[in-house]
C-alpha cells in the first residue's frame, strides 16, 4: 500500500525543514504485500517513554552498560525531549538530567544542539538508528553526551510497535507510567482529593517556614525577608546567585549606602561592562562603581554564577536585579509594610508589584534596546508568587519564634485564600499523571494551597520514584488517606495547620 498524498507531502515538507525528522521502514501486512511507514521521532519518544526496550543488558553505543531508572518526564515545552530521567552508567554513581530522542545519530549536530545551552543538561542522547553513531554529540558545554541507539534493544520488531502505539494520544492521553495514581485518585470524593491537597500544600508552606526560622536564627529577620525576595527575583535560574548577592550585599549595608545601591548591587553581581559604555544608565553606575570597586572587588560574583541561557528577555537577571534596587529604594521599610499590609487586610502583592523604574520599564538588559512599550518591573503573577512563596512563610516564622498565634491565624487565613497562579510545566504534568486530564486536574487545582500540595506529593514521590511508578507508596498512601479522613477542608483539633508548631522546626 502506497503512502497517501498527504503523507507523502508531509513527509516531504518534514524532511526539508528537519531533513531527519522521519524515517522509511518496511513491513510486510498480512497478505506479504511491503508496506512503506513513515517513523518518526514522536514514535520513539512514545517508545522510551513506555520503556518498551528490553532494560537489562543495555549499552551506549561505546559499550558501557546503562541502567536506565526512570526515563523522564516527557517535556511538552521547548528544549530536551525528557527532563528528570535517572540512569547509571556502568559503576558510576547514578545521575540525574534531560534525555534527548532522535531517529540518527547525527541528527543532534543537525538540530543544532550543540550550539544550544538548553541541553547542556542532556545526560542520554537516545537514537533509533545507529546510522551517524561516528558523530560524538557534545553539549554547547562541550561535554560529549553518551549514546544509546534502540534499534538492538526494541522489546519488539518495530513495525509491531507502530502498529501497537497510539500516537495521538501522546503524552496527554495515555496512561501515566503504570502508576496507579489516576485509579486511586478517582476513588477519593473530590472533598477527600481537595483535602489531601490542602494538607500536602500545608505541609509545604511549613517547610519554607522552618527554612526562614532557621534563617532568622543565623542573619535576624531583616536580612533573612532580604535573601528570601532576593531570592524569588531570581526565579528558577538565579535563585542562588542572588541569594548569594543579598549575602555578600547585606541589608545593612546597603542601608548604609542608600545613594549606591544600584551601582553596588551591578558591580558586585559582575553586571558592569568593562569597556566604555553608550547608554547614559550604565555610564552612571559605572561612575559610581569604579570608585567603589577597590573595597568591593573580592565579592564581585564570577560570571559563571549567571545563568541567561533560555530565559525570557523579561526576566533577564538584569531586569530583575533592576526591580531588586528599585524595592531597595524605594521601600526601605519593606518588612514594616508587608507586616502593616497583612494586620490591616491590604494586599502586600502591591507593594512589590508597584514599583517603578524609568530604565526598567524600557529595556530588558543592562545597554539594551529601548523596547517600544513600557513594561512591569515585577508583573502582578509574580508579585503573588513572592508572597506565596516568601511573605507568608517568612510572617509565619516570624510568628513562631514569638509565639504570636494571632499572626500565625492571619496568615494561615491568607496563605488559604490565595487564588490559583499559572501553572508551571511540573503542574501541568502532574495533571496528566494524578488526574488523567488537565480539565479535571485544573478542577482541583484550584487555589494555591492545592497547587503547592501537587508539587510536595511530586518531590516526595515522582521525584524519588525509580520504578517507573511500580513501587511508588502513594497510591497505597492515598487508600489510607481515603480510609482517615473524616472532615475534609477542616484540621481536626490539635492537628497541626500550616507552620504548625507541633511539626517542628
Ligand atoms: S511516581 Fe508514584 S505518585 Fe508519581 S505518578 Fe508514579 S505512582 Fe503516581
């Protein structure tokens, strides 16, 4: 049977955008006529997310023996093809990163990965076909990245399973991993789902708390709110760098150098050019860097602790470093009135989500482009994140060490109220695993308390999970939980809330 025209056309406008993007194989159907099938790389990212390899005995294309422990979760935005995959190599340790998937070898060099720093973490580069297994595939890093070719290791010949995979429904349609999550689940009353979500979202907002009680301990609470924003405005990529900053910048001395908070934060961040400048703002700063320079140069951050790669022009480290000295300056008294906010029922999302900057709101980098439309410094989503994630839990710290219960109740209060945020790729992905859908799991995921319980349940269990879900305890834990729960939403007495001092700090 002959490819239909469509599929003939397809194939062809494929190729001449990604000239590998599909392959040729033959099978023969039952009356031993040779059929031509298009295989493509959807097929073998369905393939290695089933795992339908034959696991023991594997080996990279150089001979060493891999164990693959959990093959990732399958990545529906741009960059690797799977992220959070598990696998051994030979004796070594075992390790943690992203699996890209291919039909050839060379396919990697031809999609330009090795200019890309978006697979610097590829740890697997999985292939159909050994054809092009001379090219070594290396990360913009230049690390060489080990090759598993399937085409040895198929738990069956390939036409069967193209004849046996469903494509369309990939990843969303198709159950999760063998886990039993979406069974048991769907055994639960959405009252009994809603309260397993709360109370692991609870448990989660405790654990930034003891962060910040801890943090109190070691810096006082000034400093430890300072790193804990600082922080949040580095989002996922710089979180640390600009902890690191807030700590080699202390609130106190920045206070001491209120008319230099700028160019100090750029300078020691390392943000500051070292030839000469067009753009009136860095000009500024630098006048006033160099002059600090001398006393501040050992605590200038190497350019390594950056991370730029894949991340949108709005949340440049520069632009966010930009909205931390604007809340420097312009709400020294930042703690008073977050704490002031939240006694007199205001919104402390405003007082982070309303700064304003004249550079910033045009340009998206240090020297760069004026954009054409004023932009937010920090945007409304992100000014809820950081009281999510840092101005409640820090209040509630606050509150445990000075054992100040009306505190503790005020921000469980808010902390319970908070709408839902944007999901992120782990939510999204959690939906397909726990809730077979996105519509049902967005039923669920509807404040950010339960939003914060999906993600505790997948660091505690996904994250950790090597068996592809076969040994995983949740669903056993779930069956229990349907078994206890007797008032769903409301703790019983004496059961600890969020931040409850019986957990401990
Ligand atoms: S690892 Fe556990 S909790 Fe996660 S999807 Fe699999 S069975 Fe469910």
């Amino acid at each position: 049977m002959r490819l239909t025209p469509y599929a003939e056309l397809r194939t062809r406008v494929l190729r001449e955008s990604f000239s590998d993007a599909s392959g040729r194989a033959v099978l023969r159907d039952a009356d031993s006529n040779y059929v031509p099938i298009s295989i493509t790389e959807r097929l073998v990212q369905a393939i290695w997310y089933d795992q339908r390899i034959q696991r023991e005995n594997l080996a990279t294309t150089d001979g060493c023996p891999l164990r693959v422990i959990f093959p990732g979760w399958w990545n529906v935005e741009a960059g690797p093809d799977f992220r959070h995959a598990t696998v051994q190599f030979g004796d070594e340790p075992e390790r943690k990163g992203d699996v890209e998937i291919h039909l050839r070898a060379g396919d990697w060099r031809q999609h330009r990965h090795d200019s890309d720093p978006r697979y610097n973490d590829v740890i697997l580069h999985v292939v159909l076909w050994e054809a092009g297994a001379d090219a070594i595939s290396r990360t913009r890093a230049g690390m060489p990245v080990p090759q598993l070719a399937l085409q040895h290791h198929l738990a069956a010949p390939l036409e069967a399973l193209y004849d046996d995979i469903d494509l369309d429904s990939y990843p969303h349609g198709v159950r999760p991993h063998g886990g039993g999550c979406v069974n048991v689940m769907h055994q639960l009353a959405p009252l009994q789902v809603h309260s397993l979500l709360d109370h692991a979202g609870d448990e989660r907002f405790a654990n930034k708390t003891r962060k910040f009680i801890r943090w109190i301990h070691r810096a006082g609470p000034e400093q430890a709110f300072y790193e804990g924003w600082m922080e949040a405005l580095g989002y996922k990529a710089n979180k640390s760098a600009f902890r690191a900053l807030a700590q080699r910048l202390p609130l106190a001395l920045l206070a001491e150098n209120r008319t230099v908070i700028a160019p100090l934060l750029f300078g020691v961040a390392g943000f500051l050019p070292t030839t000469a400048s067009d753009d009136p703002f860095v000009k500024r700063l630098w006048k006033s860097w160099w002059k600090l320079r001398p006393d501040f140069e050992e605590k200038v951050l190497p350019d390594t602790a950056w991370r730029r790669a894949g991340i949108r022009p709005l949340n440049h480290p520069h632009r966010r470093l930009g909205a931390a000295a604007a809340l420097l300056k312009k709400r020294p008294k930042l703690l008073e009135n977050v704490l002031g906010s939240i006694e007199s029922g205001g919104d402390p999302s405003k007082l982070f989500a309303q700064v304003r900057d004249e550079y910033w709101a045009q340009h998206c980098a240090l020297g760069g482009k004026k954009q054409a439309r004023p932009m937010e410094l920090i945007g409304t989503l992100r000014a809820q994140q950081i009281v999510s994630n840092v101005v409640l839990p820090f209040l509630a710290a606050c509150a445990e060490i000075n054992s100040d219960p009306r505190l503790l109740e005020q921000v469980r209060a808010r902390y319970t109220a908070l709408p839902a945020g944007e999901p992120n790729t782990l939510l999204r992905l959690a939906g397909q695993q726990f809730f077979a859908s996105d519509k049902e799991a967005r039923t669920h995921l509807d404040t950010e308390r339960r939003q914060q319980g999906m993600m505790q349940i997948l660091l505690d269990f996904c994250v950790n999970d090597k068996s592809l879900c076969r040994n995983c305890r949740f669903p056993e834990m779930v069956a229990c939980w349907r078994g206890q729960v007797r008032t769903p939403h409301a703790p019983r007495e004496g059961e600890p809330g969020i931040g409850g001092s019986s957990r401990g700090a």
